[in-house]
C-alpha cells in the first residue's frame, strides 16, 4: 500500500535498499522455446512456485549450469534471489533482487533504468516433456511439469521464448524514497496503522498555506475536527517535504520523540514553527492509533 504526498510516495512495503536493486522477470512467455517445447501454464503449480522461491536463484545466462566451470567459477554467475510470483497479462512473472555491487548487475543497470528491452528470462531445472496431437494430428512437445530451481537474465537475441517489449524491468530505483513502519512507540508504526490513518496524514500535508492557494490545489484547511484544539494547523508544500524526513530521522533515531528534545531539535535548525505544528500532528497520530488498537 503506498500514497502520495506532494509528488512523494510513502511505502510500507519494503525498505530502500543500497545493497540490491528489485526487478520483475517475465520467466516465460508459454510459447515454443530453442527446443520445439512449450512449458504448460499448469507447470507453475502451487508447489512448484514454492519450492523456487524456497531455494531458486537467479543467475545470468545459465552459467551456474555451464559443466566446463568450476564451482567457484560457476557462483560468479549468481545475481539474485526470486522474492514473489505473480502471473499478470497471463505469463508467471517473477519479483526478484539483484545484489547491486555486482559486477553483471552493474552492468546491465544502466540498461534497466533506460527500460531498454535488453534482457529477458529464461526458466531452468528439471522437466517433463511430452507429445501431443493438436486437432490436425501434428505432433507438439509439451511440458507439463518442471523442477524449477533457477531463473536466468540473458541477452534478449539469445532467448528465443519471449515477446518485444521489456522482459526485465527494474522496479525500485536507488533513489526512491521508501520506509518501513513497524511500532508505534518509536513512530515505526505497522503498514496497517499507516492505511488506517492516511487521511488525517493526507489532510495535514495537502492543506493550502493560505485561503489564496485554496483555488490551486485540492487540498483544504485542517479545521478543529481533523486536529482537535488547532483549527489553523496548516502545512506547506515545504513543510511536507520536511515532515517526510522528519519521519525518516524518527525511524532511523535520529530525532527524539519526548516533546522538549523534539522542539529543542527543531529550534536549532530555526524552525520551532514546524516543530510545534509537527508534533502535534504526530502526538494526534499516536493517540489515533492507540484507541484503534
């Protein structure tokens, strides 16, 4: 679940992360491969899916595979980890992270971030290959279950099981602003809490500075029933970028939440102000949540 606050997206799913970049990976596009075969939609089960996201790998070209490398040479090959599954526009689609410092991801970044339809994805493991007869007695090999234990990213020209378009597409940049929420004592509060007060969290960062920017944008003036006792509390544009590093600094500990040291913060910095407004906005979120739970 993510919202948007003058142009920023807050997420509760996931930390941003400078050690690894995450990609979704068509792993196939259930047409005829190199070899003749056509892996079956059955062939990704429940259990099948599982098992790959238990123990699977991502790794380049299918090198980890190669029987003329050495085990040290074939772990080079090894880029990532699958994370989640999904099937969209009808082909198994793959969540994956790529661990960022490495040398084949470095290279193939640059690429992504373009969204250049470089590389695709190609399924590895073991097989069940069958005939079958269509309607007109020609024969076709089918496979109808797989031992799935890896995914490749390869070069496009070299996958012949796949469609025009982008194959790989990064999904998180390195400078996304992503957080992460689990207690509510030191305001890293669960994703749930965060859902269930969007709208007071909306209301104070979209909130005109003046009765003149009211025709500008869609926001409106927080009155005393959205934060009861301060019916002029409002917020600019500024002060929501503020109150989105705010929350961060809160997270990572680098902002106290006893109301005298977090004032005492802010009027180092010059801005007792958004000091004051803040904290009551966030002294109202704590005491939302508190009666929720």
């Amino acid at each position: 679940m993510l919202f948007q606050i003058n142009g920023f997206e807050i997420s509760n799913l996931q930390k941003a992360n400078d050690k690894t970049i995450t990609v979704d990976i068509i792993a196939n596009h259930l047409t005829e491969d190199e070899d003749s075969e056509t892996i079956l939609k059955e062939a990704f089960d429940k259990d099948t899916v599982q098992n790959f996201l238990d123990i699977g790998v991502i790794e380049y070209w299918h090198e980890s595979r190669n029987p003329n490398l050495s085990k040290e040479e074939k772990n080079k090959y090894l880029i990532g980890k699958p994370k989640s599954f999904k099937w969209q526009d009808g082909k198994p689609v793959v969540t994956a992270s790529l661990t960022k410092s490495h040398p084949i991801v470095m290279d193939m970044l640059p690429h992504l971030e373009a969204g250049q339809p470089v590389y695709a994805g190609s399924v590895g493991g073991a097989k069940m290959v069958l005939e079958a007869l269509d309607a007109e007695g020609a024969k076709h090999r089918i496979i109808p279950k797989i031992k799935w234990d890896h995914l490749a990213i390869a070069p496009s020209p070299y996958v012949i099981n796949r469609a025009g378009g982008v194959n790989v597409r990064l999904l998180n940049k390195a400078k996304e602003l992503m957080c992460e929420f689990d207690n509510v004592d030191s305001f890293i509060i669960n994703g749930q809490k965060i859902v269930e007060s969007e709208t007071e969290l909306r209301k104070a960062l979209l909130a005109p500075g003046s009765v003149a920017d009211l025709s500008g944008t869609s926001g409106g003036a927080i009155t005393k029933q959205s934060l009861e006792g301060d019916p002029e509390l409002k917020f600019s544009e500024k002060d929501g970028l503020d109150l989105i590093d705010t929350i961060i600094g809160i997270k990572n500990k680098k902002i106290p939440l006893q109301k005298a040291d977090y004032i005492k913060h802010f009027e180092k910095q010059n801005k007792k102000d958004f000091g004051d407004k803040s904290f009551k906005l966030i002294s109202k979120y704590f005491k939302i949540n508190k009666e929720r739970m």
